[in-house]
C-alpha cells in the first residue's frame, strides 16, 4: 500500500506516513496535519500538485523496502 485517505465531511485525509511527511513540513504549514495525516479542507481546491510530491517520495520509499527483501 503506497497512501491511503479518506473523505470526511470538512476534509479530505491523506496518510502517506510520518517518514514521508517530515520532508514537507514548510509546505503543510496551511493545513491541518499529525504524526502520518495531512488533512485538505473541502472549501479549498485539493493542491493536487502537492500531493504528487508527497507521493514521489513515498513510492521510493515503499520501492526500497521491496528491494531490502
């Protein structure tokens, strides 16, 4: 499993992990965030492009693990 998330009714939840998340501390300044969580108010557009760069890392994260194997 690379993210998961969840649609609430003020917000929208991305878990990608704490590991991940530690590198976008400054650019999660606006939103609501916890030890793996960052959430994205419905009365926004979803910052697609920020997201994507969440990921990123989170795909190579999970691809090395698969490599340690």
């Amino acid at each position: 499993m690379l993210v998961w998330y969840a649609a609430f009714a003020d917000h929208v939840s991305v878990f990608p992990g704490g590991s991940v998340l530690k590198a976008f501390t400054t650019e999660l300044t606006a939103f609501k965030t916890s030890k793996g969580t960052v959430q994205f108010p419905l009365s926004e557009p979803l910052p697609v492009g920020l997201i994507k760069r969440i990921v990123k890392p989170r795909i190579a994260e999970v691809d090395g693990k698969e490599r340690a194997r």
